[in-house]
C-alpha cells in the first residue's frame, strides 16, 4: 500500500481472494477493496507503518467464497531519506 492507502500491486493469491485482476485494485483505496469493517480493524496498523514502525496482527477476512485466518504485517517503505512511502 501506498501512504494515501492505494495499492501499487497485489500478489496472485490476493487476485484470487478477491476474483479481482491486479488492473482491478492497484489504484484503488485498500477500504474499497476490504471493506469497511475489515478496513476499521487495521486502519490503526497501517496507521503506525506510516509513522515508520512495523505492525503485526491477526485478522479472519471473509470473502466472496471462503474465509481466510491471516496473521497481517505492514512494515514501512522507507525511502533513501528516511520518509515513509507506503
């Protein structure tokens, strides 16, 4: 994810989760693509990536056809400066 909450790419399992094509997601708001209620739990993780430090937490997102336990970590992208870009 991006510091505004975009994707810039997305993995072959995440496509398949969401039977979405990364032309699909990458641009859009990680909400849209969640939804709001998983979006309000790891807001506050992605949250703290943007502030530099990694977070880890465990989540269950339901889908159109399963459900998935995941353990999800967000660890900052830092650029050659030291400010975070995703």
């Amino acid at each position: 994810l991006l510091s505004n909450g975009t994707y810039a790419w997305v993995n072959r399992s995440y496509e398949r989760f969401f039977h979405l094509h990364t032309d699909e997601i990458r641009g859009k708001h990680f909400r849209d693509i969640l939804g709001e209620k998983a979006y309000e739990k790891s807001r506050p993780y992605f949250e703290k990536a943007l502030r530099g430090e990694g977070s880890k937490f465990e989540t269950t997102l339901v889908g159109k056809d399963s459900t998935r336990h995941l353990l999800v970590e967000y660890v900052p992208d830092l650029a050659p400066d030291g400010n975070v870009r995703g």
